[in-house]
C-alpha cells in the first residue's frame, strides 16, 4: 500500500478504464493491419472511440496502396483510421486547438490541420449548396481528391456547436470519383437533411443501425 493511501481505497472505474487504455495502446499500435481489421470491435472498445466499426471495415475494404483519406475530426479512433490506411496518406481537420494540441502530443508525425468553421447547428437551414459557408483549407488538402473522406467533426450535438454543414460539403468536393464519404452520427436530423441537399439523394447505404453512418459511393 501506497503510504497515506486509505486501507478500502479504490480507484474508480473510469480511472481503471484509462489505465487500461493507457496499457493497451502500444500493443495495438503494433498490431498489424489485418489483424487490427479483425480484430476491430475489440480495438474499438480499448481505444474508446465511438465509430462504427462496420463503417471502419468498410473503408479499409475500399483502402489500396497509396490511398488518401481525409477525416474532419480528431478523436481515439484516429490511429485506427491511420493503421487501416498505413500504405497511403491520412489526415485530420479539426477546429479545436486543444484537441489539435493534445493530437500532435500523442502523435507528432500525424498530419493534422486546423481549421474554422462559421456555421452553428441553430441556423443550418440551407436548402442549396451554395448557400453553405466552407472554411478556407490549406492547399495540400484542397489541391487533391480523397479516395475516403469520412464527416465526423465538428461537433453537432447542440445548438450552439458548429454542426456538420460545412464538413458535409466540403466532403462532396474532395472525394475523388469512385471514392466512399461517411457521414457519421446518421440518426441526427441535420446530417440526414444536409446530406441529401449536398448529394441531391439519400445515402446507398446506412450502416450500423446502432451506430448510424450514412455512406455515399461517388
């Protein structure tokens, strides 16, 4: 026992449950791609990230060498998203500076971009695509097309937070033709409403009835 640590102390669940993913990150780090493809639910769960993994698997089934993937949003499932890609370029847009910050921290050779988002959840009632505002982006993002671009950032939740308008259109501009774009967190009305504005249609596929992820093959 620790000296002047309480006789019945425990750590809390969520203090066990970090541990654990602390422990656990650089065994999965090693893992190789076809395993951790396997093995996607259970990484899921010990990296603690929310992403379907049957949308995950989806696009690692699309993935070839040499592919390029675009995520808009930072989170625990992002080194998964590089290890499925591992022979092509991955990269992130993200709003939050403390969570770009805390990203390069954790991972310094990952490429992360900040941007700026000008909408809000609360007055994304575009019916056109040219009424939706997009954030100006750095030319070694804009100046290609993305094999995958996956829409789950920034946050839309609440009113107040930027929503997924912007990210959304952006995603339409960027996918290259035969390319995948996921919209994540489907079951929200926004993302539905500004995907078939922005695609003219409704998603081929809807994966994940418990994680919803509206995919879109272009």
């Amino acid at each position: 026992m620790v000296l002047g640590t309480p006789r019945h102390w425990r750590p809390s669940r969520d203090a066990l449950v970090a541990g654990v993913r602390r422990g656990a990150a650089p065994v999965l780090d090693r893992l190789p791609r076809r395993l951790t493809m396997v093995l996607l639910p259970a990484v899921r769960r010990l990296r603690g990230f929310q992403m379907s993994t049957v949308a995950m698997r989806r696009v690692g089934d699309h993935l070839s060498a040499g592919s390029g993937v675009l995520v808009f949003g930072l989170g625990r499932d992002s080194s998964t998203w590089e290890k499925l890609n591992e022979d092509g370029r991955t990269a992130f847009l993200e709003d939050l500076s403390e969570w770009l910050e805390l990203s390069r921290r954790l991972a310094p050779s990952r490429e992360v971009h900040l941007i700026s988002y000008a909408t809000t959840v609360d007055t994304s009632d575009y019916t056109s695509v040219s009424d939706i505002p997009v954030p100006s982006l750095p030319p070694e993002i804009s100046s290609r097309q993305w094999d995958v671009v996956v829409v789950d950032g920034p946050m839309g939740f609440a009113p107040d937070t930027p929503g997924r308008a912007s990210s959304i259109a952006l995603a339409a501009r960027l996918v290259a033709r035969g390319g995948l774009v996921l919209v994540d967190d489907f079951d929200r009305e926004l993302e539905r409403r500004i995907s078939a504005t922005v695609f003219g249609r409704g998603p081929d596929e809807v994966l994940d009835p418990s994680r919803p992820v509206g995919l879109y093959l272009m």
